[in-house]
C-alpha cells in the first residue's frame, strides 16, 4: 500500500513538472553578427598632356586631323619634343606602380638606312641603338628594374626596340598621381634616306599593395634594414622584379590593371 501510495504521488511530482514546463516558457536569447565586406579596386589613368586627342582638345591638339599629334610632325634631329607621362592611382586601394617603356632602335644596321653622325655632318662607324632619346628622365622616383635590347615593338613601330621597365619608388595612394617619368623625347643627330614613322610607347601597370605573398611582403618591410643604399637598390629592384612578374603573370587572387599611351 505504502509503495502504491510513492509512486502515485511521483508520478503526479512528474506531472506537475510537465504542466509547470508547458505553462512557463524559458528565457532565451540569440545574436548573429554579419560582416560585410566591400572590395576595393585597383585603377589607374596614363595621362599625357598635348599627346592625348580627344573630341573637346582636337582642335587644338590635333589641328590636321590625322590622329598625330601636332607636336609630333614634322621632327628633326636633335630637336627636342615635350612628352611628360604621369601616372594617376584614380582606384580605392594602394597601389605599387610600374611603366614600361619601349624606345624604338635601327631595325638593321647593316642595311645603312640609318647613320650616326657627328657634328660636321661626316656619317659615324657605328650607327645609334636608339633614336631617340629620353629626355629628363626622373630616377629619384623612379627606378629602372629590367632592361631589354632588340625586343619586337608592341605598338605601331614595325622594327625592334629596346624595352625599360621603372617601377615607382613607393607606394602611390588613392588620388595621387606621379610626376612625370620623363619629360621630352630627342630625335637623334642621324640621316636617313626616308624619316620613318615611330613612336615611344608607354604603357603603365599597377598592382594592390596589400595582400601580396607573404615572402614578398617581408623583404618589402626588411628593406628598411639594409643600410647600405647601393645595397638596398640591387635588393629593391629584385623584390619588385618580382612583383612585377605577378602582374605580368596575371594571378586573378590579385588585382591589376595597366593602360598604355603612344
């Protein structure tokens, strides 16, 4: 009897438990956070002030029509035509900064349609690499990482030339724009029996600052240790051989743009 007596009144403990449960809701409570993330770009703007044409400046710029430059016909040796490319960072993230340069070179010496020759006229031995030459070339910010000799042109210039790569010596933030690279190019002292058309063709590149792989990073930040400065430049012109070989190889994690001007 005293058994039964327990286990009804356990069994109405039980109940009462699951009455109080489905009368009385718990507290409780949840959070989530999302975190949204914007992504940046990398652009840049090539400018190059009286070589660009456009609609509202070709009347001024442009004034025969023939998509040349006004300041660009009609050369003779040794003179010396303005041609000022900057670099413009017009993107939303830091950006390392590179240009390449092509200079246009004698397509085949041994034909003799071209000669150097000295001050009296008399036609020189050897005759130039290139023909023309830049002008106030601006190493203080810039920083010449590979050269090339005999390259195929990429722009119009059917012959060889010789191929500079600069990078910008630091980093170059969102809205600054370089000074320029150069600040004319010079016709060479030289005879030809027919004056060739040729153009110096620029083009500029730039990739996002952050972000790179991890060992170019760090040489990046140990450049700083390296107190002798012929040291650090050989140092720094192999570090951003190598990033500009990341643009060249078009890693898609990594942003890049280039724009080019001739």
């Amino acid at each position: 009897m005293k058994n039964k007596t327990k286990k009804a009144l356990c069994a109405a403990s039980i109940l009462g438990v699951v009455a109080i449960s489905g009368i009385y809701a718990y507290l409780t409570d949840h959070e989530s956070k999302e975190n949204v993330f914007t992504f940046g770009n990398v652009n840049i703007e090539l400018h190059e002030p009286g070589w660009e044409i456009t609609d509202e400046n070709k009347s001024t710029v442009d004034k025969n029509d023939n998509d040349i430059p006004d300041i660009a016909e009609n050369v003779v040796p040794n003179q010396v035509i303005p041609k000022a490319p900057t670099v413009e960072n017009v993107g939303a993230n830091d950006a390392y900064v590179f240009v390449r340069i092509q200079v246009p070179t004698v397509n085949d010496p041994a034909t003799d349609v071209m000669q150097a020759v000295d001050d009296w006229g008399l036609q020189l031995e050897e005759p130039p690499i290139e023909y023309i030459n830049l002008i106030g070339l601006d190493d203080e910010n810039w920083l010449t990482i590979q050269t090339y000799e005999g390259k195929e042109g990429l722009g119009t210039y059917p012959g060889p030339v010789n191929e500079y790569i600069l990078c910008y010596k630091g980093i170059l933030e969102p809205g600054a724009e370089t000074g320029a690279i150069f600040t004319g190019i010079q016709i060479a002292n030289i005879t030809e029996e027919e004056i060739m058309t040729s153009r110096v063709h620029v083009t500029a590149f730039a990739i996002q600052a952050d972000g790179l792989p991890a060992e170019i990073t760090e040489a990046i930040a140990g450049l700083k240790e390296i107190e002798d400065p012929v040291d650090r430049e050989e140092e720094t012109v192999s570090i951003m051989s190598d990033v500009f070989d990341i643009i060249m190889n078009q890693q898609p994690t990594l942003q890049t743009r280039y724009i080019e001007n001739m």
